[in-house]
C-alpha cells in the first residue's frame, strides 16, 4: 500500500520532461523524491522555480552550511513544522551541530551551546521567522558577524523555508515514515 502523500490525489505519471528532471537532479544528488517533491509535482514549473531557490541555498550559499541548517531547524520550529524537521534535523547533525545544540535549539537564548556568531544569527531568525519587522540592534549585531551577502542568504533561507511550512500545512504533505530523504546539499 502506497503512503498518502497530501491532500491532493496522486501525482500521475508524467511524461512532463521538466518534472522528470527534476526528480533524476535529486536522485543524482543523492536524494530520493519526497512528499513535498510529489505533492508540487501537480504544478511543475511552480516545483522547478522553487527547486532553483532551494538548490541556490543547499549548493550556491558562501554562508556555512551549519549556520544555514541551523536557521532552517529553527525556523521549521518557529512555524511547526514536523515535515521540515524530520528532514533537516539529520541535515544538521552531518553539517557538525550536535544533538545537545538540535535539543536546546528552541531555547537558544538560555543556552551556552551556541557562540556569539550563531546567537546573532538566531536573533535575526527568530525575528524574520516571527513575522519580518527586524530591529535595528538585533540587525546590527548580525551586521556585525556576517558579510552582506551573508545577511542576504540568510534572509532568503528564513523566508524560503517559513513558506514551504506553509506550503506543506496547506496541502497537508505527510511527513515521510519510509525513510526518504531529500538531496542533502
């Protein structure tokens, strides 16, 4: 019996050159095709413009991959969502957080688990993820510690996963019980 995806019916075959792209990408970057994947695959160049994003910030992003993880565990935290934890918990712990870090993650500010680098960025997740309206000291200590471009991905990192939270509440994408995983980056 195959799992229940989402709320939407099963993706039918596609003969739609693009989709089958996409799905070969993450294969070939050593991931399998996952709800999220399935349930976008009903409007494939909607999946192909947010895979870009998704690519740009797991393989193009000169912010360490830890930093970016961390931010993306958080932020699914913020917004509650199990789908992007389930996937990004194990993403994190391969790009060096710990699983003491992953457990304190959502009381960061009690916590001396974290350098002054990472609490700065985890101030600026917590506001951009908590509605957008960033003070000026919170961005001024991120100033502080990243270099514009830096700022940049983070920003996109925040936004582009609190969205795919809602993407995922909306279409009620289930959380995968099977073990796949998407591509790592």
């Amino acid at each position: 019996m195959q799992q229940r995806v989402s709320r939407l019916p099963p993706l039918p075959a596609s003969s739609d050159p693009a989709l089958r792209e996409f799905f070969d990408d993450t294969l070939r970057r050593g991931g399998q095709v996952i709800n999220l994947h399935l349930a976008l695959g009903h409007a494939p160049k909607m999946a192909l413009a947010r895979r870009a994003t998704a690519n740009a910030i797991r393989f193009d992003a000169v912010t360490p991959r830890l930093l970016r993880e961390l931010a993306i565990v958080r932020t699914a935290q913020i917004a509650g969502s199990e789908y992007e934890l389930n996937q990004h918990i194990p993403m994190a712990l391969a790009a060096g957080a710990t699983r003491a870090q992953l457990d304190a993650l959502a009381k960061w500010q009690d916590s001396a688990l974290f350098d002054d680098r990472q609490r700065a960025m985890l101030a600026y997740v917590e506001q951009v993820a908590r509605g957008g309206e960033v003070d000026d000291a919170t961005f001024g200590t991120l100033a502080q510690h990243f270099t514009p471009q830096e700022i940049v991905e983070l920003t996109v990192t925040v936004a582009s996963y609190y969205g795919t939270a809602l993407i995922i509440r909306a279409l009620r994408i289930e959380v995968e019980t099977d073990g796949r995983r998407t591509a790592p980056g």
